[in-house]
C-alpha cells in the first residue's frame, strides 16, 4: 500500500519539474527578449529614403545692370577753349548735330600769317621771273642758270607754303566744332563753356541709341555649355517698370572667376564660371535697369540624392548605406559608408553617377551621429 503511493508520487513531482522548467525557460526567453528590447531603444534612430534614378533640373539666376551697348567718348583739341555747348545729359541727338563750338582765334590767325608768307613768295616770285629775263637776256649762261634755281627753290617753297596752309584750314574745320557721329542719347557732358579742354576726360559721351542695350553676368560654365551665340533668352527687369522682355545673347567669356564651394545648396567645390553679354531693345529702357535670366541646367540619367543625406570626408563624399543581417532574435540593421561620386547639385538633390545602386536604402537623417558599422534602429 506504502509502495504503490510512493510511485504515485514520481509523476507528480516530475511534471512539477517540467513545469518549474517550462517556467524558468519562459521567463529567460522573457528577459532576454524584454533586453533586447531596451538594448534596441538605445540605438540611433533613422529615417531612410530609397534614392531613385532620374534627371536633375539645376536652376540658376544670373543678374547685371542693364547699360547701353556702345558709348562713345567725343573730345575737343586739348587746350582750345570752348565757347558754346550746345547739349545736355540725356538729350538725343541727330548724326551731325554741333554738340560744342570752340574758339578757334588763334588757329584763325595762325592761318592768316601763312596766308601773308604765301604772299611774299608769290611776290619774290615775280621778282626772280624777271631776273630770269634779263639773265636770258644777256647770254650769261651762269647768271641764267643761277636765276633758274632761284626760280625753282621758289617753287618749291610756295608748294609747302600751301601745303602748310591748307593743312591748318582742314585742322580747324575738324576742331572748330565737336559733332554727333550717329544717331544717340547724350550720357554725360564734360565740356563747360568759357574753359579750355582738358585731357582728363570726353568733351561728351553718347550712346547709339540704334545697338539698344546690353547687361552681362557669370553662370556656372555647365550651365553656359549648352548655349549658343544668338540664342533668345526671357529677360525679367526690375524696379518701378518690372516686365518681361526678350534678350539676344550676343558673346560667352571666358573667365578667371569660381563660383563660392556649395553655392545654390550645392554640395560640389569650386565651379568655374562662364561670362555671358545679352543684347536687349526696349525702348522704355534708360540704363540703370536690373535684369535677370534662369537658366535651367540637366543633367540626365543620374540616381537623385538629397543634399542632406551627403556627408563630406575631406574632398570625398559618402552616405550611409543600410544593409540588413539576419540574426537569432531576428533581423539586425548597421550602417556602412558608401563613397560616391557628386557631379551637379541644386538646392534640395545631388546627381550622383558612382557609388549607389537604384532603389538602394540610404539614411536620410538620424537622431545620432552614426560611424563606419553602427547598429540602428529604422523609425
């Protein structure tokens, strides 16, 4: 009877073992998952983007004061006085118009007096023209030919005489007066009535109202690559008359100039620039006027990365790559720095041509500053 109770007894206190063990292995499952929980907790949040393979739009705004094409400074004989001015700032003006008049008095009596020399050699002429007879005359082979030179160098002197004076009435009908060349607008007037002339600046500046305007400024050389003289370009002018007009571009520089490193949002260094002169004709126009052009740059068949997924190392550029491990509590995400190859940037993507794959998962931002390797958790 004491035998058959005591092998009841075995299963009993069997199962309890079982159960204590089922028990002890729950709760160390438990605890091991509620760790891994908190652990988890302490990693770096992120948020991912997927970068996608597309075309990148860079938009850039190229501004100048708008001036007139051509303008050209008219001057006086240095130190001849002036007498008249005949125009003011801002006038226009017909081809031949007389802007300024000067005083031409001294040239005037300058020419007299070699008019009066031009005389006295015609006079002596005379005089020689007679001993010429009269040497002839007497059959002096020596006093002819004496008299014959005489006649010659005489000659030969009232030539230049002549020469001398019509020189001295061209010179003062050129300077005696300042004339309009062209058609145009008066833009600055230097000479004052009653002073002389000076070398240090134009009498007057007019510009050729018929060559319109024109305004220039830098692009990223990208962006001017595509362009060709003569291409139609939408101008915008600002100010009190801000409207829209057409603009013709009439030359692409070279220059010297770099675009500051990250201008525009862009995560590229040091771009060199492209000057570009653009032609335009309107006739509300005075000069002074601030115009503006987009131009819109392409760049075609490059994966898109967001700016702020971009780390810089040095002159290298990375993001961080996810990748995904499997493990024994699941799957596991880490980090790892991927370096790629930036070839244009506008404010918000990067093109990128090296270094990702399409539909690849990058970090977009993260709570924490990540490294090489880091565990994290995706939000």
């Amino acid at each position: 009877m004491e035998l058959q109770l005591a092998g009841q007894a075995v299963p009993g206190r069997k199962r309890k073992i079982r159960l204590l063990f089922g028990l002890f292995m729950g709760l160390l499952i438990g605890f091991t998952l509620f760790s891994n929980t908190l652990m988890s907790l302490t990693l770096p949040k992120v948020v991912l983007v997927t970068p996608n393979r597309g075309e990148l739009n860079h938009t850039f705004q190229g501004s100048g004061i708008v001036k007139w094409r051509v303008q050209t400074a008219l001057s006086g004989e240095p130190g001849t006085r002036v007498n008249k001015v005949n125009v003011k700032e801002g006038e226009p003006v017909k081809k031949g118009l007389v802007l300024i008049v000067y005083d031409q008095r001294a040239a005037k009596n300058q020419i007299l007096d070699e008019q009066a020399a031009l005389s006295k050699l015609q006079l002596l002429n005379k005089e020689l023209e007679q001993s010429y007879v009269e040497a002839s005359q007497s059959g002096d082979e020596k006093s002819v030919e004496s008299a014959k030179h005489a006649l010659k160098v005489n000659e030969i002197d009232r030539d230049m005489q002549q020469r001398r004076i019509q020189k001295l009435q061209e010179n003062l009908a050129e300077t005696s007066t300042l004339v309009a060349p062209f058609d145009g607008i008066v833009t600055k007037v230097g000479a004052v009535e009653g002073l002389a002339s000076s070398e240090g600046g134009p009498a007057v500046m007019i510009a050729n109202t018929s060559l319109g305007f024109e305004f220039e400024f830098l692009v990223p050389e990208a962006a001017a690559a595509p362009l060709e003289k003569g291409a139609k370009l939408d101008v915008q002018l600002s100010g009190t008359q801000a409207r829209q007009i057409e603009g013709s571009l009439v030359e692409i520089q070279d220059t010297d100039a770099l675009s500051p490193a990250g201008e525009g949002g862009s995560t590229a260094s040091h771009t060199a620039m492209k000057k570009l002169l653009v032609a335009i004709k309107d006739n509300q126009l005075q000069g002074g006027e601030r115009a503006e052009v987009m131009l819109t740059q392409k760049t075609d068949d490059v994966i898109l990365v967001p700016n702020k997924a971009i780390h810089d190392e040095g002159d290298k550029k990375y993001v961080f790559a996810m990748e995904e491990r499997s493990g024994p509590l699941g799957n596991a995400f880490y980090v790892r720095k991927a370096y790629i190859t930036v070839v244009d940037s506008n404010d918000t993507q990067s093109a990128v041509t090296d270094g990702l794959f399409e539909q690849q998962s990058i970090v977009f931002e993260s709570g924490d500053p990540l490294q090489d390797g880091d565990k994290v958790r995706v939000h």
